[in-house]
C-alpha cells in the first residue's frame, strides 16, 4: 500500500494530500530510510513521522483498503514517541 494512503486510512495524518505534503517535506521515514508518498508500505515496518516539535514512531501492524474510525488505531501500535525542542 502506498504510504499516503496508509497514513490516511489508519488516521495518522486525517488527509491524503496532507500525508503527501508531509511526506515530500522529508518529514516521514520507513525503517530509517526517508520515504515519498508512493513509497510502498507493509506489515512490520516502522515509520518515523515529525509532527511539527513531535516525533512520532510506529509499527504497522495490519494494512487495510478501508476502515472504521474506531478500528483505525489497529492497524498500528506506537512504539515512541519524543518531544523535539531547544533541548537537543
């Protein structure tokens, strides 16, 4: 599955053409590796997202076409998450 349409579907970002903005800023990583928007997804990676001072880290754990808002969260489990700032 492409990578904006799983950050879609699974309600990390809420729209495919946000996910695709953030991903062409170099903002997202799949198991380390700086990802575009059709960059190929599947279960077991690990995506990094910056989320403005938010670094997010999640593995996927089911790809779905479609699903229920609730039934959203399933398809991953956060495995960090880290405050960025003037600390580092």
């Amino acid at each position: 599955m492409r990578l904006d349409k799983f950050l879609k579907v699974s309600r990390l970002i809420k729209r495919r053409t946000l996910a695709k903005e953030v991903a062409d800023q170099g903002r997202i990583s799949i198991n380390g590796v700086q990802a575009k928007a059709s960059s190929n997804v599947k279960e077991g990676d690990e995506l990094t997202v910056r989320f403005g001072q938010k670094l997010v880290t999640v593995r996927i754990d089911k790809i779905q076409e479609t699903t229920k808002k609730e039934a959203a969260a399933e398809m991953y489990t956060v495995v960090k998450e880290e405050k960025l700032g003037s600390e580092q």
